[in-house]
C-alpha cells in the first residue's frame, strides 16, 4: 500500500505562484512514476505533469514553461511549482502514484488552488 499526502493549495491572484508537495509513505518501491492531476468543476480529471523513476518529465500543454514538477527521493516528495497562475488552472489537485503494470491507482486526498482576483 502506498499513501500519498498533498500540501500547498490556496487562493492567489493571476500571475502568482504556488507550490504543491505530496509525500509518499508506505510501499514506495513499487512506484513507477508519480503525477499530479487536477479536476475543475464540470470538467474531467486530467494529467498536469508527471516525473518516471529514471526522471523523465511530462506535461500537459497548456502548464509548460510554468509547471515544474520535480522530487526529492530523500523526503519521498514530489512538488509540483506553479508560476504565472492563470485563472484556468483553478482546481482542486490530486497527486497521483502509478505502479508499474498498474497504472494510477493511488491518490491523494487533493488540494484546492484557486487562483482569482
């Protein structure tokens, strides 16, 4: 079992930064990569960034060149660090960990960012 603990949401205004940390505990090792998602309301749930165990990125195009998604193998975190925040990107955030030959299937419990003026 894996267990995944989010962090860092919150209200700021367009053009301003966030950062978002999810903490890993439990069987860890069995983590192939680790993602965040993010759900407006209305709206499906979908895959912002991503960092594989070999450190290899991803994103969604409408975050790149804001988004970065980055971890600390000591700390079993991985941060998602958002700049120029749009009004778009209101969302309640989800850290995600997919197991190889499983997929996602682990999530945390989100984080509401919401970003207005």
């Amino acid at each position: 079992q894996v267990q995944l603990v989010e962090s860092g949401g919150g209200l700021v205004q367009p053009g301003g930064s966030l950062r978002l940390s999810c903490a890993a505990s439990g069987y860890i090792f069995s983590i192939y990569a680790m993602g965040w998602y993010r759900q407006a309301p209305g709206k499906q749930r979908e895959l912002v960034a991503s960092i594989i165990s070999g450190g290899s990125t991803n994103y969604t195009d409408s975050v790149k060149g804001r988004f970065t998604i980055s971890r600390d193998n000591a700390k079993n975190t991985v941060y998602l660090q958002m700049n120029s925040l749009k009004f778009e990107d209101t969302a309640v955030y989800y850290c995600g960990a997919n197991r190889l030959g499983v997929g996602y299937d682990t999530w945390g419990q989100g984080t509401q960012v919401t970003v207005s003026s």
